[in-house]
C-alpha cells in the first residue's frame, strides 16, 4: 500500500471551510482515487455520486468501464455529455447499487467510489436551497422529491428540531437555534434559505467563529432531508456483496459522522479489510487549487472474500 499512502497529507487537515461560490467544479483527490481504485482495460467500477463527473471521466480515460449512480435529475445531462461509449448513466440513490447494476447488466465491479455529501453544482445553484449564502427556496432535496427542508422547518417539534440539530449537525447551540426558529416560523412561515439563514444567524451567541453560524444547522437540515446516513450504511452493505474479491471502495467523506460510519464499516466487515489506518487527506496545494477539497477524508478497503 506505499504508493497509496504516499500521496497523503498530515492527518488533522483542518475541514470545515466555506466553499467559495467561485470555485471550480474538479474532482477531490483525483491522484489518490485512483492510486486506489486501480482502474483497467474493460474493467467497471462504480462511480456511486457522479456529480459533475470529474471522477468518472478520469476513470474512462484510464480504459475502465463505468456505471455512474446520481439521485440528482440533471446528472443525466452531465453524463450525456461525456459521451463516452462505456459509460452507462443510472438515475437513483447508491442505496440502490445492487438494483441499479442489475438492470443495466453490469458484472461485479472491480472498484467503486462514493464522494459522499452535496455536489458543488447543489452548492452553488441558489434554487437547490442547498447553501446558506445563496438566497432561493429551502428545498435541499438531492432527487427533488419528497419532503423538503421547508416542510420539515414547518413541522417538527422545538425539541425534536433541537435533537436532528444536535446529533446531524453536531450544533453546541441546537436548543437555542430551535426555539428561535419556532419563534420566527410562528410569525410567517420559512420558506427560503436566506431568511433561515438570518434566523440562525441571530439566534448565535457573538464572539468570534471559524465559518458561517449557519452552516452546521443546513448541513442537519440537508442530512435528514436526503437521509444520507443512512443511504451511505445501506450503499456499503450493497458495495461489500458486490465488489469482486480483490476489489476496492474508495470514499470522500467530508463531515465527522459520514467519515464514522465509514471507518466503523470498513473494521467490522468479515468481507472488506482497510488499506488506511488513517483517512487521506488532500495536499494544501490541492487545498489552494481547490478549497471544497479542505474537509475531505479518503478512506479505502479491499474485498478479500465473497
């Protein structure tokens, strides 16, 4: 595993920065994913988050064969337009893998790569309701259907708000975020980004921070909203049966409770050994080139038997 490891940062790379609006949509830890997934000549590998594509195009210039999973409705027009002839394209969520590689008749993959979180297309398109810097409606829905992040404002209780605020977004001030959103939703209903954001905003203790006040509370908002803990646990459960013996999964996590999930799963599977004790890092010459880079966590395992 040297020339794995040979790309890593530090461990502690400090995370949490703020995505700058203006910041390029390239693929995180492009070198390292593949230093990990080894792609081949005809062989697949499973790109479960597709995003922009970046991993995906620089896996089929490597030879691989590629199935790409996005819950999002317009990545079917980004993978169209890489019109690559091995790629096939799946709209669903990776929770979904051993269905969705079943129906397009895609044989056990040889890798498969999950860049968990929001893409920075969702980021930096203001009508997604994503990001707390750009005002638009409060939807933050990744396949646009279903419950939306204002109908789930609108209708949980102060102590249950408290409770999602705390355990999905790790807030120290969850109680005090939640009563003050009870209080603003009374008035008039919160329907847009910006106006939680404001909400959020005073409800916050003054001193000095590291980001946006806000940020911790979209990033609970948007893991219920999605249920993306638990898309990830059922989409490694599917990775760990499908993935041929020999097999790698490589995942970006970017949040301390996706990168748990994924380091617990990897040393409890009779079926997948890690190959980092400690997650990668990006290089803080990727970090310049790209900030999104800043909190991401590379973790990798193989399949070592079926």
């Amino acid at each position: 595993m040297t020339t794995l490891l040979a790309h890593a940062a530090p461990y502690g790379t400090p995370g949490g920065s703020t995505p700058r609006n203006d910041a390029p949509h390239v693929p995180v830890m492009l070198e390292e994913c593949l230093d990990a997934l080894r792609p081949s000549e005809g062989g697949w590998i499973v790109d479960a988050t597709f995003g922009a594509g970046g991993h995906t195009a620089a896996l089929l210039a490597a030879g691989a064969h590629v199935i790409a999973i996005d819950r999002d409705p317009s990545a079917a027009q980004r993978a169209a337009s890489l019109d690559h002839p091995h790629l096939v394209f799946a709209q669903g969520d990776f929770r979904d893998m051993e269905r969705l590689l079943a129906e397009h008749d895609v044989p056990a993959p040889m890798g498969v790569l999950m860049d968990l979180g929001v893409s920075s297309m969702q980021l930096d398109e203001g009508d997604r309701g994503f990001a707390f810097r750009h005002d638009g409606p409060l939807d933050m829905r990744m396949s646009a259907s279903g419950p939306s992040a204002a109908d789930l404002i609108a209708e949980t209780s102060e102590a249950d708000l408290a409770a999602l605020l705390y355990r999905y977004g790790e807030e120290r001030h969850s109680r005090r975020i939640a009563r003050a959103i009870i209080a603003a939703r009374n008035e008039a209903p919160i329907t847009t980004t910006g106006r939680l954001a404001d909400v959020v905003t005073a409800a916050y203790p003054p001193g000095p921070r590291s980001d946006h006040p806000a940020r911790r509370t979209f990033q609970a908002l948007r893991i219920v909203v999605n249920d993306e803990l638990g898309a990830l646990e059922e989409g490694l459960e599917a990775v760990a049966r499908l993935l041929g013996v020999g097999g790698r999964v490589a995942v970006l996590a970017y949040h301390s409770l996706e990168d748990r999930i994924v380091k617990h799963f990897f040393k409890g599977s009779s079926r997948l050994t890690p190959l980092t004790k400690r997650p990668l890092t990006a290089s803080e010459e990727e970090i310049a080139r790209n900030p999104r880079a800043r909190a991401a966590k590379l973790r990798v395992a193989e399949k070592v038997s079926s």
